[in-house]
C-alpha cells in the first residue's frame, strides 16, 4: 500500500480541475449554438430591423408631407410653459431613477463607488445611448470610461451594463402587461385587435415576468444564479429593478404626455403602454435612438392632428434627448478635464516631494 502511494503523483489544488456544473455545460452549449448559427440570426435580425424602418418610414414620410407648416408653427405656439416645466421636471424624474439603475447593479455586484460617480456614469451613459442608439455599446463605453479609472474592470462594467438593462426591460415589461390587461379595449382602437387578444398578449407578459421571478428564485435558492456567466439578480431585487424600471418609464411617458395637445383622450396608463411599445420598436429597428420608427408608431397611435402630436414629439426629443445629450457630453468633458487635472497635481506634488529628499 505505501509503494502504490508512492506511485500516485501529488494532486495540486490549483490543478485540479472541478467539474463544470449543468447549468455551465448548458450557457455553452447555447453559447456555441449562438455562434454557430451567428451568421444567419445576423441576417434575421438586420432583415427584422429593415422591415420595421421600412414600414414605420414609409408611414412618417407620408404624414410628413401633408404636414401646414403654419399649423405645425402654431401648434408649438400653443405650448404653455407650464407644460413645458412640467416635461422638464419628469424628465429629470426620469433621469434620477436612470441613476438607480447603476445603483442597483453595483449593488448586486458588490462594488461600492460613490454615488456622485454612480450618477455621472449613468445619467451620461443613457443620454449618450438614448440619441446614438446601440446601448450595449455606447452605454457601456461611456462607463467603462468613468468606472475604468475607479477600478472596475471590462468584464464588470459588462456586468453592470446587462443588469442595469434588465432592469430596464422588467420595467418595460410591467407597464406593457398591465395596460394591454388593464386597457385592453383602448389599446384595440389603436393596434384594431380585439380586446381578448389584447389581453392574453397582455397575459402572455406578465406571464413571462412571473417565470422569470420564479426562475432566478430557484437558482439563488439552489446557489447558481448564474446565467451566461452573468450573476442575475435574486427576486428581491429583481422586484426593486421593475419598481424603479416602471417609475423611469411612466415617467419618460409622461414627458410625452404633458407635451401632447388637451382633448388627445388618452388615459395615462394606455399612453403608458403605447409608448413603451414604440420603444421596443425603436430599440428592434437599431435606429439611433428610435428616430423615425418611434414618431411613426406614436403619430399612428396616439390620432388626431398630425401637426399638433409632431410639434410635441419634435419637443419631447428636445427636452428628454438632445438637451441632456448636450449635458452629458459637457459633464463627461469637465470630468475628464478635473481627473487629468488631477492627475498631473499629483505627479507635479510627488516630483517636487523627490526634488527636496
């Protein structure tokens, strides 16, 4: 027995290797399948995209056209500033719940950064995404920006990027399964389908939110809250991300909202659910910021005076994206500004340290 002891190599805990678990073998398996097929889902996707920019084009060029510049000049005319304040202060709203969603996933990660950094990479992340569209990566080069010199690696602002877009979608996903249950006749007399096929798409959402509490609460339960390499949520957190998702959401709404001309006849929620659908489109199309394709499914939704709903469109992509696209590039370029700054304090301090020893 010692000699076969003697025989057998020394095991080293560094090299030894540990079995994948199944939830591992699985994310791969999909992962290769992904990039097998890559080629073709490409193709679908971008054939996906050019259908919804076609069509949502073609609908916008022809309102466009039979648009009275008179009227369109008197619809803006007939913009109080009281809804104008109003749209100013839901869009900041809007914008201070954005900054929860990093809060959130630097949480979840267990990365602690001030918040002052917290809300300067996330308000500029989005108003940079929101006009240039392509979130993913705009959004996450605008982080990995700001978080990079305070530490956080590639793959964690990765991290931080995807979970702060789930907390998005759950959001999104709230408000569009609720007003399609809730409002199911209203939202009929936009998209003409019957209110029982509202109500099951309705259902079909909350549904799918409901599978997806369940599903991360058995992998946390189970300790394998892990998806693609990606650490999701567990279900108490989840549930904050969708309450700050839908306070974002109807928020952004309601900058719209507001904006519209009195007598739209609207109700908020279905708004609500209107205009989280012309998102989701916007965001399929890949266009920047949904240009074209959100003007067109709201012109087409929301009635009435072509005129008087683009001159409230046109001020909604003034207040809620162009002007805080100008703030944050202006705030990104005084932070860089102050961090070189800075940088080169320090260096002048630790030269001038040598100089005396």
């Amino acid at each position: 027995m010692r000699d076969e002891n003697k025989e057998r190599p020394p095991v080293d805990a560094e090299t030894r290797q540990i079995p994948p678990t199944k939830a591992a073998v699985r994310s791969a398996r999909i992962a290769a399948l992904v990039r097998k097929n890559r080629v073709l889902l490409h193709r679908l996707a971008l054939a996906a995209s050019l259908l919804i920019v076609s069509i949502s084009l073609l609908f916008f060029v022809r309102t466009i056209i039979k648009v009275d510049p008179r009227q369109l000049q008197a619809a803006f005319a007939a913009t109080g500033f009281d809804q104008i304040a109003l749209a100013f202060a839901l869009s900041a709203l809007s914008y201070l719940a954005l900054t929860g969603y990093d809060g959130l996933a630097l949480r979840h990660l267990k990365i602690k950064v001030p918040y002052k950094l917290t809300a300067l990479a996330s308000f500029a992340s989005y108003a940079v995404s929101f006009t240039l569209g392509f979130p993913l990566i705009t959004g996450g080069a605008v982080r990995y920006w700001i978080y990079g010199p305070a530490g956080l690696s590639a793959g964690k602002v990765a991290s931080l990027t995807a979970i702060a877009g789930i907390t998005f979608w759950l959001g999104m996903g709230l408000i569009v399964g609720v007003g399609f249950l809730s409002e199911a006749e209203a939202i009929g007399e936009i998209n003409h389908f019957h209110s029982l096929a509202n109500q099951l798409i309705g259902l079909g959402v909350v549904g799918a939110l409901v599978a997806y509490f369940v599903w991360v609460g058995l992998r946390r339960w189970r300790a394998r809250p892990v998806a693609f390499d990606l650490a999701l949520p567990g279900p108490m957190l989840s549930l904050g991300q969708m309450i700050l998702g839908v306070v974002d959401v109807c928020s952004a709404a309601g900058v719209l909202y507001v904006l519209l001309p009195h007598g739209h006849g609207l109700a908020f929620l279905t708004f609500c659910a209107l205009y989280s659908f012309a998102c989701m489109l916007g965001i399929a199309s890949n266009a920047p910021g949904g240009l074209g394709v959100f003007e067109a499914t709201m012109l087409k939704g929301v009635g009435g005076s072509s005129e008087a709903v683009l001159a409230s469109l046109l001020l909604f992509r003034a207040i809620y994206y162009l002007i805080p696209f100008i703030l944050a590039m202006a705030l990104l370029g005084a932070h860089e500004a102050a961090r070189r700054w800075r940088s080169l304090r320090e260096a002048m301090e630790a030269s001038g340290d040598l100089g005396e020893g």
